[in-house]
C-alpha cells in the first residue's frame, strides 16, 4: 500500500495503539496535520509546545504507557525541551515528533530551521532525524521501544518535510523494530547475589529505600512480598511515593530534604539499606560523607549506570526490580524487627505534637490544611498533579497516597509549570479518574495558557492553587539562609478566579480553614473543570528541612508552634 | 588515564553522541581513535580518559546505555597490547643527520619524508616508546607532530567482539494502550 509520509506516520501511531497526540501545528509538520484530520487519532491543540510535552508525560505517568507529543520544526521544537528534560530526568517514556524542513535545504538555516536532535542529544534517551518517508514506520516503532524499555526516557523523532510528502510503501510486518543488538551483560553474579542475601538475613536495623523504578517496573506485588517477607521498613523517595501503600505501618513516608525526621533518623541508624530503583539523588541524601555511616548497602536498580555513582554499595543487583525482587524474596528469612520497628517510632517523637494538623483551628488557612482536607475529601483516592515547591512538599507529606501512579510530579528536574498540563495529559489517560491539579501561584503563571486547552478539550479537572503570594521555596531558603532579604521572590498574581472565569471555567476563592472542605467538595461535585484559589498564609515554611549539602539528620525541625510562627498577626 | 574500547554503529552522529556523553559527565578525552572493523556497519573506539576507575564504570555504563553503542568495555589493567602511530617532522641538517638515524634506528622508527632542511620520521609503538623518541628529538627541533592516539586490543583469549549486527532486536514491543 503506497502512502505519503505523513500518512504512514499517522497510521503507524494508530497501530502502535495510541489515541491522544497533544501538539501544536506548524509550517514544517502541516502534511502530518493534514493526515492526522483523517485519522482516528486524537489532537490535543496546546497552546504552547513546552504544555505539549508536560502533557504526554503527565499521560504516560498516570498510563503506565506512552506519551506523544507533537510540534513543528524550529521554535516550536525548541519549546520542547523543558518538558523533553524533566521527562528524561524522571525516567519518563515521551515519543516527540517535531517536523523539520526539507532535507535539501538542511544546514542551510532555512526559515524555522533548528537542529533539534543535537539539542536534545543529552537530554533525550535516543533521537533520530528522517529524511525518506520510507523509514518513518520503523524509526517510529524502534522509538516507541526505546522510550519504553529498560529505564525507560524520552524519545525526538525529527522528520523532514519531504519525507512527510514523499511516498513509500506501507507495510507493518516489512518494518518491524531493528535496534543494534547489545551485548547482553549477566547483570549480576551467584557471589553478588548471594552476599545481598546474607546482608538481608543478618541485618538488625534494615530500612528499604523504594523509588520510581519499582512502579516503572510494574515491581509494586513482589515489592510487597519481599517487604513482608523480610518485615524490613520502607522509606519513599518522591517519585517512589505510591508504590506502597501509606496506610502501612511499615511504611514510614518520604525520606530526604522534606522527609519526616523518624524517616532520616531512621535510615541514619540504619545497619542496611535496601536501594530499590532509586539513584541515591543529592536531595534524598545530603551530605554524602555522613550519609547512612553505620549502614550496608544493596543496591537494585536497572541502570547499571547508576551503580556506585553517588553512593558506594556492598551488593549491586543490577536489572529490572520486579525479576530481582522475585529472586530474593524466597531467600528471605523472616525476622522479628519489633525493636527497630519500635525504636523508629519513638523516633517520631514529638513529630506528631508540633504536626500542623494537631493544632486548633486559628482560622488560618495553612496550605498544609488544605493539602490534608484535600486527601480526607477525595478519600486519598485521586490523581494528584503537582508542580515544584512548597506545596508539592507539603503534598508529599499530607497528601497520604495508597496507590501507584497517583502522584505525578517533577522530581529531578523540578520543572514549575508543570503541573496544569501534565495534569491534562492525566486526565486524557485516566478520564474516569478524578484529578487534582495542585500547584503554586508562581508555577501556574508559568503555563496557566493551558486553562484554554481545558475549555477546548471539555475535560473535567480540578485545580487547587495554593496562593501564598510568594515564590514560597526560595522565600523559605531566603528566610532560612539569606537573612530574610526576599529579593524577587514576592509575586503579584491576577485573581485566579476571575481569570479562570474569563477562560470560561468556575472558579472559587478560599481564604479560611472552614471554607476549604466545602469548597473541595463542591469541586468533587461539579462535572466541569473548577478552580479553587486558596489563600494560605503567606510566610509558612515546609519542616522539617535538611539545608542543602549538610547531613541527613541536621534538620531544621517543625517550630513548637507553627501557628505562632508564621501567623503574621501573632 | 583509564581505557575503553567501545564498539559502535559506523553511521553520522555517533561520534558526537560518545564524545558528548563524556563532556556531560565532565570526563576529559586523552584520545579517541575510531575506524571502521571487518564488519564495515561496525565502527570500534579506543578512547582514552582523564578519570578514575569508578569515572571509567560509569563512562563505560553511560555509554553502553546509547542505542548505538553495541559494547563499551573499560580495560584498564588488563593485559593489553597497544599501539600508538605518530609522525614527527625534525629539522636535520648535514651535520646531525647521521646522529638522527642513530637515534631513529634505535627506537625502530623509520624516515618516510626526506627533504633538505627536515625529516619526517613513522613511529609506532607504545606510548611511552613514542614520547621517548620525542624526548631525545626535542633537542634537533620538532617542526610538527602529528598522532594518531592510541589503539588498543586485550592479548590473548581475552576477546572484545559486539553482537553481530544481522540479529534482530530481542526488545518487544511495549504496550501503548492505556493501563487497564
């Protein structure tokens, strides 16, 4: 069957099994537009590229599959790359298709022309440039692998406009993925295994330290199993939280910069770390020479990369968690930890006391609240989409997440602006799902233009913005370690809700703690998008903090009363 | 210095995508010599690096991780042949010209390029031979080097060969469609 390009594109999407494409058009992708009208595919029209690709990772994160995302060539690629990045950094599986002009007049700066493959060469797990119709299926199918397999990450397909226009010969059983054979490596051996299991047998203060990886490889059953088997104590990087439930007493909650002091104080005590597909990131350690000192380390994990690059390990299990996690768990030997387990929680202390949520009600409305009114209304079932700072911080501690792909964020790279389309690209993967947007008034100034997408789409979203009229984090680092001088961090903003109004979408303003359920509820209740504008208070900080670079048990914890310490009329 | 044989797809970009992997990890090249192998669809790298042997497993990791890097192998400390090619053009007149082919006899080099003024001297060897040649020639006057960087291959039994390229990929392919 003879085919133009762009219709070969289209079509091999179609097979490929993907429904949503969310891009932007442009005079160097227009044949692949044409086509895409008379397909069954569905385009998401975005109203900035960066928006495009936030949403097909948003999607492909709350799927479990594959995003796509779409663009033309020049600025319309180059928008791209904030999004290309974060999805690299959190090992997100995004296809990119940008178009490019023709393959005469490559080199040649020709109008809109860019090379987008060598700028994205580092932040891409592979990209590739077509110039002959005849290679768009293969290449297409060989980058859906590559995005997918292994630690999965994001893909560029560049095509020329001519190969778009050109035809060629359509047949899905002649263009089957052919990807250089790799040397297939024994990822680990008997000696290596085997010192990882007498680790596991013979440690007293074991805690697990569960990453993105065990939900990328599907691991979360076996991770359970060998949890149970071993009755090992489970911390949660940022990107890991959701692959165990929250509600299990053994799992103490996220570790690292923002964790809960028992979570750090408990792995500093620690006489062996369980690593699981998790890369010992700066913001989960802190200081590398006082990290984890009296502790032995496993580390499993598929990027063999990763291995010894922050953190020196006893045992390396290199490949895919779930495979790893099968191997150990028979091996197991179940333990009576009731000492440790006992010894962590009375680490927590007085956590629980200086706890904003044991406080009375002042009448201030602190995002923590809302965060927690927010879980308790939506009976800690949503998707929840967050951007980067404090309320994502705040998010991760109080917002109590029992299952997988439930909370998706921008750990690596902490992309602001992120939030509201991947919050889109959520919905399109999981539109029976209810999701909340959670965001800052300075990230979602970023890419509010999305709120169109929404009214053109018809989808039903929730957005909760958490307005403190700060650009909060580095106002808390500003307040913490720059003497209070708050230098470009005080943000003016338009009333969200009249803005939000003005795209057609309801909005509501929040300003007190007894307003919030109420307003969450209604939000759950309405079959359309709404925007709930919440007026925390304006100089309240994430506790504890671990200042960045010291050690993981130097942290700055919870004031006594945090009512006191940030209402700003006390 | 660390060194690592890879071998890679012989098409455009991948010498950028290797190279650029190492600026990214902050790793200096000494040298990276490339060449095609008797597969002409394989090309094979000896590259030579400023880092330490944990500098070198992650290069050699981060590398094999590229989709056109067949095999990279870190292999240092093994027991190596290897052979460095360079030509060093030195002023030589009348009179310490003979002293010259002494010397060039001496570390078996040879003289490929005569003219009245200068010669052009092939060495090949080890690294340390081919410095060596250069150290005493310094004093004539080197006019111009030219080398080629290293090349490496493991002795013996010890065989580095890439999958053959004909196999087709093992990778299925991945579910698209939305988590049920």
């Amino acid at each position: 069957m003879k085919l133009t390009g762009a219709e070969i594109l289209c079509e091999t999407l179609t097979q490929l099994g993907v429904r949503e494409i969310f891009g932007y058009p442009g005079g160097a992708i227009l044949p692949v537009y044409d086509a895409l009208g008379k397909s069954k595919l569905h385009h998401v029209l975005v109203r900035h590229e960066q928006g495009a690709t936030h949403m097909a990772d948003g999607y492909a994160r709350a799927s479990g599959g594959i995003g796509v995302a779409m663009a033309t060539s020049g600025p319309g690629a180059t928008n791209m790359v904030t999004g290309i990045a974060t999805a690299m950094l959190d090992s997100s599986p995004v296809v990119c298709i940008t178009g490019q002009v023709s393959s005469k007049v490559l080199g040649s700066d020709a109008f809109q022309e860019i090379d987008i493959t060598g700028i994205t060469m580092p932040i891409t797990k592979h990209n590739v440039v077509v110039t002959h119709a005849g290679d768009i299926a293969r290449t297409l199918r060989e980058a859906f692998v590559i995005a997918k397999s292994g630690r999965p990450g994001p893909v560029l397909v560049d095509v020329t406009k001519d190969a778009q226009q050109a035809t060629a010969e359509f047949n899905w059983d002649a263009c089957t993925p052919k990807l250089p054979p790799k040397r297939i490596r024994t990822n680990h051996d008997q000696v290596e295994f085997g010192r990882a299991v007498e680790l596991l047998n013979t440690a007293k203060r074991p805690v697990i330290l569960a990453g993105h990886g065990v939900m990328v490889s599907g691991a979360m059953r076996a991770f359970e199993q060998f949890v149970r088997a071993g009755n090992y104590p489970v911390a949660m990087t940022l990107l890991g939280i959701g692959c165990f439930p929250a509600k299990d007493p053994l799992n103490l909650g996220m570790m690292g910069m923002h964790g809960e002091a028992w979570v750090n104080n408990a792995i500093q005590e620690a006489d062996l770390l369980i690593a699981v597909g998790m890369r010992f990131d700066d913001r989960v350690t802190g200081d590398l020479r006082t990290y984890a000192k009296g502790a032995r380390k496993i580390h499993i994990e598929i990027d063999r990369a990763e291995i010894n690059k922050n953190v020196k390990v006893d045992a390396a299990l290199v490949g895919d968690a779930r495979e790893v996690l099968e191997q150990l768990t028979p091996q197991i030997e179940t333990r009576d930890r009731s000492t440790w387990i006992r010894h962590i929680n009375e680490l927590k202390g007085d956590s629980a006391v200086r706890d904003i949520q044991s406080l009375p009600d002042t009448g201030h409305l602190y995002a923590a609240h809302v965060i927690n009114d927010l879980w308790k209304e939506t009976h800690g079932d949503a998707i929840v989409v967050t951007d980067v700072g404090q309320h994502q911080m705040w998010e991760a501690q109080y917002y109590h997440h029992d299952r997988p792909h439930t909370l998706i964020t921008s750990g690596g790279l902490g992309t602001m602006g992120f939030a509201l389309p991947a919050g889109i690209g959520a919905k399109f993967a999981k539109p029976d799902s209810e999701v909340w947007v959670v965001v800052g008034d300075g990230g979602f100034q970023m890419t509010m233009s999305e709120l169109a997408t929404i009214v053109q789409e018809k989808i039903n979203l929730k957005i909760a913005i958490i307005n403190n009229g700060y650009l909060g984090m580095v106002r808390q680092w500003q307040e913490f370690f720059y003497d209070k001088r708050y230098v470009a961090t005080p943000l003016v903003a338009p009333d969200f809700a009249a803005l939000a109004n003005a795209f057609g979408i309801r909005a509501e303003r929040v300003t007190t703690r007894s307003e919030s359920n109420s307003a969450i509820r209604a939000a759950r209740e309405a079959s359309e998008t709404v925007l709930l504008d919440f007026r925390v208070e304006q100089e309240d900080s994430v506790y504890p903090m671990v200042p960045a670079g010291a050690s993981l048990h130097d942290m700055i914890r919870r004031p006594h009363n945090p009512l006191v310490e940030t209402a700003s009329d006390a | 210095m660390q060194t690592l044989v890879a071998y890679v797809e012989n098409k455009p970009g991948v010498l950028n995508r290797v190279s650029s992997l190492a600026r990214r990890l902050a790793i200096n090249i000494d040298s990276l010599t490339v060449g095609p192998t008797e597969n002409e669809e394989i090309a094979r790298m000896t590259i030579v690096a400023h880092t330490d042997e944990r500098g070198a497993h992650r290069l050699e990791a981060s590398l094999e991780k590229l989709v056109d890097v067949l095999l990279a192998e870190n292999i240092s400390g093994r027991a190596l042949l290897e052979r460095d090619l360079a030509l060093i053009k030195v002023a030589a007149d009348q009179q310490n010209r003979p002293h010259l082919m002494e010397l060039i006899k001496v570390f078996r080099a040879r003289v490929v390029g005569v003219a009245p003024e200068s010669l052009i001297i092939e060495v090949s060897g080890t690294v340390d031979k081919i410095d060596g040649l250069l150290e005493v020639l310094r004093p004539f006057g080197v006019l111009e080097m030219a080398r080629t960087g290293r090349i490496s291959m493991t002795r013996g039994s010890d065989l580095l060969r890439p999958p053959l390229l004909d196999l087709e990929s093992s990778v299925g392919e991945p579910e698209v469609t939305k988590a049920k």
